[in-house]
C-alpha cells in the first residue's frame, strides 16, 4: 500500500519541464507568425517575471523602448537574445517553486 507523502517529490522537474515545453511551443509559434506589434506578445507573458523586470528599468531610465530586447542583431536575433535568456531564468523561478513545493511537509 502506498501512502501519500511516501512517493518522490518531482514538482520541480515536472513544473520546469512544463514550463519549457511551454516556452518552446511559444517561440516556434512566434517564428511562424506576422511581424506585427503583437507578436511578441506571447514572448512578453511566457516571461512574465523578466518583462516586468524590464518594464521597470525602462521607467526607472525613462526609456520608451523596452531596454531588455537589443536592435542590432536582426528581428528573431533581437528577439531570440532576449528571449532565451528570459525563459532559462523564468524556468529557474519555476525550478525554485517547485523545490519548495517538494521540501513542503507531508
């Protein structure tokens, strides 16, 4: 008989992998679709925590572009260098709530 509690604790690699999985389908879709204004949409929420980040240094330096997303490596090179490195530290958060979700008692 199996007990609940007893089983391992995997929230932190199931959220994470979910999460990327995710943020996968979300890049490939915004590689397919119209260059519009709202393209990166998609991008912006899949990488909720470090847009805010970078809405807030945008205010904090009075820029009314976003600062995190650079101009000179082409439109999916710009994108991309934001992008990969949004998602890596989004999935870290993830990581980080799951690991606490698997210390949790019970």
């Amino acid at each position: 008989m199996i007990l609940p509690g007893t089983g391992k604790r995997r929230a932190r690699y199931i959220l994470t992998g979910l999460y990327l999985l995710l943020a996968v389908y979300v890049w490939i879709d915004f590689t397919r679709i119209n260059r519009d204004g709202l393209a990166n949409v998609g991008l912006m929420l899949v990488t909720l925590p470090v847009t805010l980040i970078g809405l807030g240094l945008g205010a904090l330096v009075g820029s009314d572009k976003f600062v995190l997303l650079p101009d000179d490596f082409g439109y999916l090179g710009n994108h991309a260098l934001y992008y990969v490195p949004a998602a890596a530290g989004t999935a870290a958060l993830i990581w980080l709530l799951g690991r606490a979700i698997d210390r949790r008692p019970g």
